[in-house]
C-alpha cells in the first residue's frame, strides 16, 4: 500500500495533550497530522465533561470543559497542520527511518516520528440492549450543544457523574427531565445528586428502560419504574450516560511494552520504540500524575525532544514563544 502523505511528526489522540503537542509541533516547524478516532476533538473532556467547569488548569480560574477545548482547538489551528478526525490508528509499523500508520479506514501515513496522546485509548460509549437497532437523531450519548434540549421532554439513563451532570444542565432549559437508574443510589457527586434530589428532575431509581417505540412523530420508551411498575415516558431528546468502553485496541500490538493500560515511557517521553513518544493519561513513568497540566508539560518534552531527534541540526529547546510573530 502507498503511503498517502509523509510527515515529521504523527500524534495519536485529539485529546488535550494532543492537540497541544499539534500546537508545539507546528511552533517547531514540524510538519504534523494530528489523528483521532472520534469525530470531535477534546477527549475525555468533549465525551465526559463539556458543562463541567475545570479549576486546576493554569491560567484559567474556572472554565468550562467545552470552552476550554474551544480554546486548546484555536491555539493549536494558530499552527499549520492536518487533522483527521474519525480515524482510528490501528496499525503502526517501522519503515526504514519512518514509521507507516494505518487507519481502519485504510488511510495510511508515513512519519518520522509519531506521539501517542491516546489517553484511555479508544472510547466507545456504552448503550442500552433494549435498543439495539434503533436509530433515531433524537437518542445520543452526550450533548454537543444543550441548546438542542430547550423546551423538550429529556429523558436520562445513567447514574454516574455525566447522567447527573446532564441531568442538572437540562432542567434549567427543558419541558421536563426525568432520569433513570438501575440502582437506587447514583455514583455521582455526592452534591450534584442533592441539588439533583432538590431540582424538578423526575427520578425513576431503580428503574429500566425496556423497550422503545415510534407512535407517528412521537418517540416513547418503555420503562419499569420499581415504585409503579411499567409505565411509557415519551421523549424528545433520550441521553444514554452509561459510559464508555475503552481499551489501547491494536496498540498492544506495536511493540511499545504496553503495561496494562498504559506506555511505559523514558524522561524525554520516549517509548521503547525509538522515535515514538506518549504523552497525557496513555504514559507511564514513576512519580506520574494523571492530570490535564502534567499532559501539557509532557507534550513539550516530547515534541522538542521528537525534534531534535528527527533533525539533529534542532535543538531541544525551542525559542521563546513571544519571540513569534
Ligand atoms: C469527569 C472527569 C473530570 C475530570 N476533571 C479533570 C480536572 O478537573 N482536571 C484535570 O487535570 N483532569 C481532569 N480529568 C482528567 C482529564 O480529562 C484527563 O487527564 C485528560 O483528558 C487526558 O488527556 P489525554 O489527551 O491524555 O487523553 P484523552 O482526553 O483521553 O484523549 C485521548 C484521545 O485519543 C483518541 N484515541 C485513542 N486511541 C486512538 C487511536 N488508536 N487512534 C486515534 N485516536 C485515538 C481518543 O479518541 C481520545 O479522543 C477529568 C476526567 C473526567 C472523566
């Protein structure tokens, strides 16, 4: 197979730590494709965590999680480079001096060195058996935009932080909420399920949706509310927050040590693989500290180290930014 394009540098995960390694690869001067298998970029935070504010990232006294991936988004286009979204890399392989990267959609990529900012590794968000087959715009798992719930019927499976969290951002701008739970207790915050308990949100705990059906334009489930029995709950918008399924996939098998879950890697954020590096939640390293602000500091040493090495003329540390135009 041909490759489609070369680069310098290929970085795996669209999540913050690589799209701010996309950003400080083109600050380098690196020719970059920045790759993800999901069709938005942000990781975990767009998947999980959009209305949530985040307090702990410098510079920022509170933001919101999808303002905040705004904001890594427009600093890293600042740069030059391609971005592929839905594009899972499921193959990787040594080529000479370069590395050939696949994607399940056949699309392949030469790099001279690639990142892996895969974090969790691929998510694929969990749904319920009792709809398997339904396809309705209506039914999603999470919400791009909360503006689509105003003034609707929202109905909620989930007991976890993201059911309750979106729970508590739909009722302020929808018909009615209702939220369903097998379990009588909800694993989330233990505040947001008060104010949730204190809000109009209609709990049905332990409940089940079983069954989902479409009387003309009106979209109803069918669910067993352990308090009443079945009941039908029409809806115009459903939100599975079941979570997600996730695992490295095929990455095991690129010869990178994989340890469980995650990528051994040295100081300069090297692999076993020579000249490809992993940064964010996917590495591993004694002393680690799986946050957003170390992901950053690791996606610097690793371009800069990614670099010099693909360009020995380089040096590891790069200008200051304020000296750019
Ligand atoms: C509810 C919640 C709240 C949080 N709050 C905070 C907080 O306040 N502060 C903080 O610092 N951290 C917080 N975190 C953790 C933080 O979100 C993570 O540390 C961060 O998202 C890790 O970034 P990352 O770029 O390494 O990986 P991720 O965000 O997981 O992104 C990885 C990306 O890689 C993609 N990918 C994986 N495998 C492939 C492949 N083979 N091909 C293509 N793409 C691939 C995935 O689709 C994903 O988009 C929170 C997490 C959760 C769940």
């Amino acid at each position: 197979m041909s490759a489609e394009a070369s680069y310098d540098i290929a970085i795996i995960g669209a999540g913050p730590a690589g799209l701010y390694a996309a950003y400080y690869a083109g600050f380098r001067g690196l020719r970059t494709v920045l790759l993800d298998g999901l069709p938005q970029v942000g990781g975990q935070i767009s998947t999980m965590y959009p209305e949530k504010l985040i307090h702990d990232v410098a510079g920022f006294a509170a933001i919101k999680g999808a303002d905040f991936v705004a904001g890594l988004l427009e600093q890293s286009r600042r740069q030059d480079y391609d971005l592929k979204l839905e594009e899972t890399v499921s193959e990787m392989v040594k080529e000479g001096d370069a590395y050939r990267l696949t994607t399940e959609s056949g699309l392949t990529f030469q790099a001279k060195s690639a990142v892996i900012a895969a974090g969790l590794g691929r998510c694929e968000p969990r749904s319920l058996p009792a709809l398997d087959g339904v396809s309705s715009s209506n039914i999603m798992h999470f919400v791009p935009d909360l503006s689509v719930l105003n003034d609707k019927d929202v109905v909620i499976a989930g007991g976890g932080d993201s059911a309750v969290d979106w729970a508590l951002a739909a009722e302020t701008r929808a018909k009615s909420v209702t939220i369903i739970h097998r379990r009588p207790r909800f694993r989330a915050h233990e505040r947001s399920v008060e104010e949730m308990k204190n809000s109009s949100v209609k709990i049905i705990a332990p409940g089940e949706v079983l069954g989902y059906r479409k009387e003309g334009d009106a979209e109803i489930l069918t669910v067993r509310d352990d308090a009443v029995g079945n009941v039908d709950l029409p809806f115009g918008k459903f939100i599975m927050a079941l979570g997600f399924v996730s695992d490295l996939g095929a990455m095991g098998t690129w010869g990178l040590g994989i340890d469980g879950f995650r990528i051994p890697v040295k100081p300069d954020m090297e692999t076993q693989l020579p000249r490809v590096f992993a940064i964010g939640d996917v590495s591993e390293y004694p002393g680690k500290v799986r946050l957003m602000s170390v992901g950053f500091g690791e996606a610097a040493i690793a371009v800069n180290h990614a670099a010099a090495a693909i360009n020995p003329g380089m040096s590891v540390l790069p200008g200051h930014s304020t000296n750019e135009a």
